[in-house]
C-alpha cells in the first residue's frame, strides 16, 4: 500500500501511557519516518469534517492507544478509517517490563524510552504497509 | 457471568458490585463453587491499580491461611500484592491470563479471574469476608478517599 | 431525594497534536487537575469520551465542564455538546495567546513562551471552576424538596444516574413542547429556602444555575425563562 500511513495516538490524558502514545507518534512522523506518515489528531474525527473523513479514508491507518478501551482505534473505525495495526502501549511495556513511566505532563526519562521503543515498533509496521526494505 | 447489581459512582467512575458474590476488604471477590473458590480482582481493585501487564499467583499445590500472599498483578502505575480471602489450597491458576493479562481488567467476573483454591475452613472464612452491600460501603469510603489525595 | 451531585467541574481539554496551542491545552488542563485544584476537578478524557466512554458522558451531563481547545474548531467543546452537552464553559487558547504560533514553540515541545500561556489558561480554568462551583456551593443549602405536585403543564421525575440514585427533574411545557430539565426541583428548593423571590434578579441567577444542567440554546432563552419563572412562581406559592 503506497501514501502516507496515518498515525493516530489516543493522547489519553489520565494516563502516563496516553502521553507515551502521543510522544511515541512524533517520534515517527517527525524524526523516523517524516515523510512516510502522517499524524492525524483524534480529536479532529469528531467533527465529521469531509476532507479528514476523504484522507481518512483512502490511507491505512495505525492507532496507538494508552490503555485496553482502545479509543484510537474505536474511533477511527467509526469514522470509516482502515485501522492495519492497533497499537496497545501497553504491549510495547510488556516487551520493555523495567521501563515504566510514571508521570503523565512531562514525561520523564522511562516514559521517553518507552515512546521510542515503541516508534521504533510502528517504524517495522510502516515498513510493512510500505513494503519497503529498511535501511541499513 | 454473575449479574451485576449493585454500583457505586464517585465522580465519573463507575463500580460494578455483583450480588451473589463475597468480597475481602483487600479488593478480591470470591466465587463459592461446591468445595472451591474461585477469586478473582473487584472492579475498584482493577481501576485503581490500573491496567495489568503481568500476573503472578502463588503456584498449583501451594497451600495458603487467609491472609498470606496469593499473588501479585504489575500494572504501569504499581505493583500490587494481595492476600488470600481463604485458607486452602491452590488448585488451579487462569491459563488465559498469560497471554491476555488484561482480561484481569475487560472482564473481570467473568474470564478475569486468577485462581481457584480448594477449601480448608470456608465457615470461618465466611465470616471475615464481606457482602456486595457491605462491600459497595467500604468501596464508596476507599473511592473516596482515594479522589481526596 | 437526592442532593445534586457533589461539587466537582469536569475538564475536557483537546490535546490537539497538530499545533502547539494543542499541547498547551492538555498541559494547562493537567496543571489544573495535578495542582491547582486537584480535589474541585476530574479530568474527561476526551478520546474516551468520544469512544463512548459512559462515566464520562454521564458526569458530563450532570456536572458542569469547561472545554478547553487549542483552535476555533473547538473539538472538546463540540464533543462535550454532541454527547452529553454544552460545556459551562468554553476556552480556545488561539483566541487568547498573545504570542503567536512560532512563539509558542512547537507541538512536541513547548517554549518558554509556550509554557508562560500554559500557565495563564491554567490559572483562567482555576478562576473558572471557582465561579462554577461558588454557584453551586451557595445553592446547596436548603431543604430538600417534599415534593412537588404534578400539574397538567409540569411533571416531576428522576434523572438516571450511573450510580444508581436518581437526580430529579420537572418536565415543563416549553414554546409548545415538553422538556425535561434536570435538577429543577432542588434549583427551586435552595433558591426558595435562601428566600429569593421570583424577580428578575432571581430569573438572572436561576437561569445561570439551570445552564449548568440542562443546555440551552440562545434563541431559546426567552420562552425557557418565562416557563421556569413562572413554574418557580408557582412553587413558590404552594410552599407557603
């Protein structure tokens, strides 16, 4: 699948998680993968608007969510979207278990681990979608 | 799945109580099933520890007095240890929640559970253990306080 | 009966990722929750709002919300309206920063300009959930309502809550339709027992205290004020 893959994090607010998402998305739009995604906030899905509805759907979509309610990834299939990979934060702790983070405002230096471990995770799924070979 | 019953809402959070069910003041609920529990983690015990990433009950064939450690469940925000409900034995442990912790906090009463535990001296257990309506007091009293920190 | 629900105001902040002024909403409305009013606030977690989270559409609906949004799309705002309803009370950073976009650093990471807005509409939503719960505080001393007769034009029932006890609310006839508006009878009550007289200071403060609940709209102001200040009138003359 060719075009920009679409990153949506939940940006939850009541958890630390919620914040290693949203840490996590610009790492890959801005840093790992800039011109290969794009972050599409959740909010702007609320209001129906055609061109976000249009972009949403004809690209795939990954959600990264901070918690089991899986909100990204709910609302974006709501809105017509392709969800290809629903992200759970959670897993990506589980993979990284002596990295916990504990704040949720600032994110402090277990939370900034744990987001680039998981852009690094939502780098191999672009790749994927892409179907391009990393590179060395 | 027991049918839910009783609720307690402090602010926006929700605490699902079923009836037919007994509780120990540490957040667990007990399922009497013939000559066994089965235990599993109450509704405000899984929404204030937070999400699960991992458990760890006591293994099959450990015997446990009321009170000892059961087990433990790491969530993101703590690492929670609770005490057994009841004296006896541990017989089974939920295989399902090793690949899928969070049914600890999806589905608590019902693919949630943790253990099941042969009885010792379930009458006496009985008596430290709480009712949905007893139990619904002490989680209105614990939700909050916890608001208030 | 029940009392109105214990004093807490509901933030919704949108936490837009696109623009800095996004970042500052969700730093501000945690600023608010973690430290200047930690005990007055609960956050909304607007994804789960949207999701259909029911804890939070319910405490949306009977407690008031300020929706704080970086832009004039104003998504937690519309959102709180779409699902439980209007917010008491509506912010958008963009209207109020005085720095512009640049100044603000980048959505990721904030400048110290940046932070400084953080700071101010902070102290804007602390100012806010004051006045929102100063209204409630004064109401809330009163007696509890016997009860209210039902009348052809009015009925009197109970909300549903998620907790299980029921808010009541009176069913009125309104420019030719009913609606129910929530907490009615204890407005009536605590306004009653604080010994204000249907007047038009009154139909300010009563207005005021009904919003909180119930969403009204600007072109129908007129016809729900005359409604409730007449079905106050009346309650008013049964309680002598």
């Amino acid at each position: 699948m060719k075009g920009k893959v679409l990153i949506v994090p939940c940006s939850g607010i009541g958890k630390s998680l919620g914040s290693v998402a949203r840490e996590g998305s610009y790492a890959v739009t801005e840093e790992l993968c800039p011109d290969r995604t794009r972050l599409m906030p959740l909010a702007l899905l609320v209001l129906g608007e055609k061109e976000t509805r249009t972009e949403l759907s004809s690209a795939a979509a990954i959600t990264i969510d901070g918690c089991v309610k899986a909100c990204a990834a709910k609302v974006v299939e709501g809105a017509g979207g392709t969800v290809v990979h629903a992200l759970q934060v959670l897993d990506v702790c589980r993979r990284h278990p002596n990295v916990k983070p504990s704040r949720i405002s600032e994110l402090d230096n277990n939370g900034h681990k744990l987001a680039r471990a998981l852009a690094e995770e939502v780098r191999v799924l672009v790749d994927s979608i892409q179907e391009e070979v990393p590179h060395a | 799945m027991p049918e839910v019953n009783l609720k307690v809402t402090v602010d926006k959070f929700t605490f699902q109580i079923p009836k037919g069910l007994s509780y120990s003041d540490a957040g667990l609920w007990v399922k009497l099933e013939g000559a066994r529990a089965r235990v599993g983690l109450s509704d405000f015990a899984q929404q204030s520890s937070g999400d699960v990433a991992f458990t760890k009950i006591k293994p099959v064939g450990t015997a446990l007095d009321r009170g000892d450690e059961l087990g433990e469940i790491e969530t993101v925000k703590v690492n929670v240890s609770f005490p057994s409900p009841v004296k006896g034995k541990i017989v089974e442990i939920n295989p399902s929640l090793e690949e899928t912790a969070e049914l600890v906090n999806q589905d608590l009463y019902g693919k949630g559970w943790l253990t099941v535990i042969e009885l010792a001296d379930w009458e006496s257990d009985q008596r430290g253990l709480l009712d949905a309506r007893s139990y619904s007091a002490l989680v209105k009293d614990q939700a909050e306080a916890e608001m208030k920190k | 009966m029940p009392e109105l629900p214990k004093s807490k105001v509901g933030i919704i902040a949108c936490s837009g990722e696109e623009i800095p002024e996004g970042t500052i909403t969700r730093l501000a409305a945690l600023k608010v929750l973690e430290s200047l009013r930690p005990h007055e606030t609960v956050t909304i977690c607007l994804p789960l709002f949207l999701a259909g989270g029911e804890g939070d559409r319910a405490f949306a609906r009977l407690h008031p919300t300020i929706a704080v949004d970086g832009c004039e799309k104003r998504c937690a705002a519309r959102g709180t309206e779409t699902y439980s309803g209007k917010p008491a009370v509506s912010i958008v950073v963009n209207e109020r920063a005085s720095t512009d976009d640049s100044g603000l650093g980048s959505a990721r990471k904030l400048s110290k300009a940046g932070m400084q807005v953080v700071n101010d509409i902070a102290d804007q939503i602390a100012h806010d959930v004051d006045q929102l719960l100063d209204l409630k505080q004064n109401r809330r001393r009163g007696p509890q309502v016997e009860g209210s007769e039902s009348r052809n034009e009015s009925k009197s029932r109970h909300a549903p809550c998620s907790c299980g006890s029921e808010i009541p609310t009176l069913t009125l006839q309104i420019a030719g339709r009913e609606v129910t508006l929530i907490a009615l009878p204890l407005l009536f009550a605590q306004f009653r027992r604080a010994g204000k007289s249907p007047n038009d200071a009154t139909k300010f403060e009563l207005m005021r205290a009904v919003r909180v609940y119930n969403s009204i709209s600007n072109a129908d102001e007129t016809s729900y004020e005359e409604a409730i200040m007449q079905e106050y009138s009346a309650f008013c003359a049964r309680s002598h």
